[in-house]
C-alpha cells in the first residue's frame, strides 16, 4: 500500500513539512495544480494571492488504476482519518494474498 | 470604600483569547477537536459566563466594582472574535467547489509524474506496479 501526498507547495515547502512532522511517504509538488486540475480538484484563486491550490480530496486508487473509493470533504477541517481509510481498504480491496 | 478591580471582565476577554490561540496552536492538531471545534466552543461558554459576571458585577453593584466601560468594550471585543470563528468555521470552510469532474469510484485515475522532495519524479502508475493500491491525498499547502 502507497501513501502519495500532492499538493502546489514548492518542494522546499514540503521538505520542511515532512522534517517537522516526521512523514515519511513522498509529498510530490504540483506548483502549476496541472494533475489537481486533471483530477478535478481545483480549487480556483483559493490560496494567498488568488493562486489555485487543490480542494482537499483523498482517492484510493487499485493496481489497474481504478479509483476504488474517493472522499470529497465538505469542510475544509474535516479530512479522512486514517483508520477510517483503512478501513475502507478492509472492506473494498481485502487482501487475499499477504499485502505487499 | 474603593471600588475593585473586576477580574471577570479581564478573565472572559482572556479566555476568549486563549479559546482562539488554543484552537490555532493546539486543538487543529486533533481531528477530534478540529472536526467539530467542541473544546473552543466550551471555551467560548466560559469566556462568555465570564464575560456576564464582570459586566452584572459593575452595573448592579457600581459602588463595588469597576469595568463599567472595559466590560462592555471586552465584552464586545470577544463577541466579533467568537462571531469571526463561527464564520470562518460555518461558512468560510464549507466554500468548496463542488469537483463534479474528479474521477468516482470506478472510474480510471489519471496517470501522472510529479517531483518528490528530492526531485525525484514519481509516477503513479509505477507506484502501482509494485503496490496492491495507492492512497492519492490532495491537500490545499500553504502551512
């Protein structure tokens, strides 16, 4: 199971982030919101200076590359908890063989 | 006989700041006091309680305590700050465009290549040769 975290902050950005809260999963920049654009989660002049920056949005995709589950939160605040997630990886996609 | 300093006033002023500061610097960090701010509201009923006391206190006994004026200043003061979270709590966090076109279950996730922290790039479709699934998390930046 990959952990991918996207979001328009410069990799910089994101350096410190991942140093200051211990991620380890990659933080991938996409400062131009090109594939948030591309997954229809743009949210237009939302970040400082008019820029567009993502809504936040959490897809699990499978290994064909389906999207097996999304959640598109109403609230800034709320996002998907992990154990809920999991949860949601439980039921859809049990693991029949020992998960990779 | 000298009239006395009226805490309360100063204490309801205090513990709205301190419900604001504490959500921001502390209670964000939690889902379940971030989710639905319930610690700040409970806050926000204390400073209020406060608040209620220290102004009562100076307009029924004047000729005990001070903060007449400072009350209803603070009292006001705390009133447009409670009023500003409640906005950007109710309102202005739920201003979110509706993403009719983001991809539903079932449905192909678009491929792409995007540049790590160390500027390696990363493709999706990669991450899936070698992983039963891949958890996509957009979030907005700008921490």
């Amino acid at each position: 199971m990959a952990v991918v975290a996207i979001t328009v902050d410069t990799n910089e950005e994101s350096r410190k982030l991942c140093a200051s809260e211990g991620y380890t999963f990659p933080f991938l920049s996409d400062p131009k919101a090109e594939v948030i654009s591309r997954y229809g989660i743009l949210h237009p002049r939302a970040g400082p200076d008019d820029h567009d920056i993502a809504r936040p949005a959490e897809f699990l995709v499978d290994a064909s590359g389906i999207v097996r589950w999304v959640n598109l939160t109403n609230d800034v605040r709320v996002r998907a908890r992990p154990e809920n997630v999991l949860k949601v990886i439980d039921t859809l996609m049990p693991a029949t063989a020992p998960a990779r | 006989m000298k009239r006395s300093w009226n805490p309360f006033v100063w204490g309801g002023f205090a513990v709205t700041l301190l419900a604001i500061l504490s959500y921001f610097f502390f209670f964000l960090r939690f889902p379940v006091t971030r989710d639905v701010p319930w610690a700040t509201f409970v806050l926000f009923v204390v400073a209020t309680g406060l608040l209620w006391t220290g102004v009562s206190r100076a307009f029924l006994q004047p000729e005990r305590y001070r903060g007449k004026i400072s009350g209803l200043v603070l009292t006001a003061v705390s009133g447009l700050l409670i009023a500003l979270f409640c906005y950007m709590t109710f309102a202005l966090g739920k201003d979110l465009p509706a993403s009719a076109g983001a991809p539903g279950a079932g449905q192909q996730a678009p491929d792409f290549t995007l540049s790590d922290t160390g500027g390696k790039p990363v493709t999706l479709s990669e991450i899936l040769k070698s992983n039963r699934a891949a958890v996509l998390i957009f979030y907005r930046g700008y921490w």
